[in-house]
C-alpha cells in the first residue's frame, strides 16, 4: 500500500451507519495515533498518545500490511 503525502484533499469524516461492534476481525496491529479531545465548539482541547496495540481474533487468521510513505514533490 503507497500513501502519498501530503494528502491533497485532506481527511473525509462520514457519520456512523452501523452500531455495534461490527464483523469479527482477523488480527492485526493498530497503529499508534493521536485521540484529539475537542469542546463544543470544535476546538482541540487536550490530545493523548494512543499506542500501537495487536487487536482482533488469531483464529480468523492475521493481516500484515507494508506502508510505503512517500514525500510530496517540491517539499
């Protein structure tokens, strides 16, 4: 998988269609990300590291994904 960066169009949000806790998942490491805390106006109040962790089920098999970042031209 190639991710180019930066993302030109930014991040899409999309409201939840489904509630639950979804399909069972093979497992796989989630990476590590920044859980952002925001007010109700929006605004980014406080942010936490989250760790990478190794979630899902090992009987529905494991998934191994390789990312290739790659820098924007002109940057």
């Amino acid at each position: 998988m190639t991710i180019e960066l930066p993302k030109p169009r930014g991040v899409k949000r999309y409201e939840r269609e489904f509630t639950g806790h979804g399909t069972p998942k093979c497992e796989h490491w989630r990476c590590g990300h920044w859980r952002r805390f925001r007010d109700r106006f929006g605004n980014v109040t406080r942010r936490i590291w989250i760790k990478a962790k190794k979630v899902g089920n090992k009987a529905y098999g494991t998934k191994q994904t390789e990312y290739k970042l790659n820098k924007a031209q002109g940057e």
